[in-house]
C-alpha cells in the first residue's frame, strides 16, 4: 500500500469508530510515524498549485486528514522539553537534520512542531512558531515572534517580517491554506489568514491584513479582487468609504481597511533585499 492509500483506510476507519486512540495498532501507528516524517521530508505536502495563476492553488485533502489523523488517535501524554513539563499529543520537530542543510534555528522560544519542513538555508529566529503541515522553502527567513500555522504553504527566497501571522487552515480539509509564494516580502507585523494567497515576488508593507474579506484594489489590471493579492505587486493598507458612513452616529464618515495593489519600483526591490551577511 501507498502512504496514500494507509492513511485513506485508516481515515474510514477512523470516521466509522473501527479505530481509536485506545484502540491503535502498531502498524497503523507507524503510518502515522511515516506520514509526520514525509511531511517534514517534503515529500508531501498539504497543498499544491494546479495551474500558472495564482488563484489555482488547492488543498491535498489526504494529506490534511493524515494530519486530523495524528491529533484524533493520538492520546495527550507529558512531555519534558527545557526541563519544563508540557502535554501534547505529539513531540516537538527533531532539528538535527538542519545543519546539514544550512538551515538554523535560535534557541529560548523557538517551536517547531513536528509535521513541517524547513527547506535549505533557512532562518527561524526566536520567539518563533511552525505548526503541524506547515512549509517553509529555501533561503526563507522567519523573524522573530513569528507564526507560520498549520498547513500554511512558505515559498523559496521569502522574507516574514518580525511579528507576522501566517494563519493556519486545517478544517474543513477542502479548504486551500494559506500560501505565500516565492520571493515575496511581508513587512512586520503582517496578517494573512484564511487561505488567502500572496503571489509571487510580492511587497507587502507593514502591519497589513490580508484576509478573503478585505478588497484588493489592483491599479495595475484596475480592478478589485478577494482572497489574493496579484503577482509582482507593491501592496499596503488604506481605508475605503464605508457603507456604515450613512449612519447617524458616525459623524464625518465611516471607512473599512482595503488593500491597494501597485506596480513594484526598482527601489523598492532594492530597499527589500536581504542582507548578504545573513546568510554567511
């Protein structure tokens, strides 16, 4: 049998009550080990992009079950981690395949969870927190007090500015995550939540929120779009008139976040690049 296809039996068995926590087997806890250990091999992955556009991503729906699978038949047990006691169902992420690859992680508040893939030449740096799923690409940097959650899909040569959130979408398992493609730039304090997706090469000035429910307004194609932001763009927040204004207790008007999406500048490609030095 195919991982595919173990961890597509042991879901059926799973939604019919034949297994459980109390009830697993040796083989079948070894689909679960083997499956944590594909995940974070990058063998598979929790979403794929079907087509050139960037709207084509979708979610790999057995692969979002075998990660529903590690928590559901999984029992809560104590574990010690910097001789502090914590419960969970499953350990922290082995690190010692990172050197290898020129990948580091700075110590005192960096979790990762086991189930994601750090790609080469990474930096994770403290506090920091990759979830279950989660996919993190070549030469990436995750800064400090960052979140990249469950499932959420990191491109190559991306830059997650301190204090970012990178939502996690785990349920329900037809929903694509998250997905920040390769070469984008998210300035601090970013959101980008509910399986919105950032195309490539992106810019995307500070403190923005990226959410289906905001508008992108595109000056480049002059139109307004939901739930991505267009490839090779300048992006960053400004508020719109709201239909709220009409209201009496909003003297002056009322106005909603909006996004607006312009063409990127050759300064500020330049202003945006990595420092050499962080990757010596």
């Amino acid at each position: 049998m195919t991982l595919q296809s173990e961890i597509d039996d042991l879901w059926q068995r799973y939604e019919t009550d034949d297994v459980t926590a109390e009830s697993l087997g040796g083989d079948d806890r070894d689909a679960l080990d083997a499956f944590l250990a594909a995940l974070e091999a990058g063998d598979v992955r929790a979403a794929r992009k079907a087509g050139d556009a960037v709207t084509s991503w979708e979610s790999v729906e057995w692969v979002k079950r075998g990660i529903l699978l590690n928590f559901g038949l999984r029992e809560t047990v104590p574990r010690e981690y910097g001789g502090v006691t914590y419960y969970d169902v499953l350990p922290l992420r082995r690190t010692d395949d990172l050197g290898e690859r020129g990948t580091r992680n700075t110590p005192d508040g960096t979790v990762v969870r086991r189930g994601s893939y750090l790609g080469e030449d990474c930096i994770v740096m403290s506090p920091a927190f990759v979830n279950i799923g989660a996919h993190v690409g070549d030469d990436t940097l995750v800064d400090s007090c960052d979140t990249v959650g469950s499932c959420a899909q990191i491109g190559e040569n991306v830059k997650l500015g301190a204090n970012t959130l990178i939502g996690g979408v785990l349920e329900p398992v037809e929903d694509a995550p998250v997905v920040i493609e390769d070469g984008v730039s998210l300035g601090a304090g970013c959101r980008v939540t509910s399986g919105f997706v950032v195309g490539e090469n992106t810019i995307v000035g500070e403190n923005t929120l990226l959410t289906p429910r905001i508008p992108v307004y595109d000056l480049v194609e002059e139109e307004v779009v939901y739930g991505h932001l267009p490839p090779n763009r300048r992006a960053f927040t400004r508020y719109v008139e709201s239909s709220l204004g009409d209201h009496d207790l909003f003297e002056g008007g009322a106005y909603k976040p909006a996004v607006v999406a312009l063409d990127i500048e050759d300064d500020t490609l330049d202003a945006t690049q990595r420092e050499e030095a962080l990757r010596e």
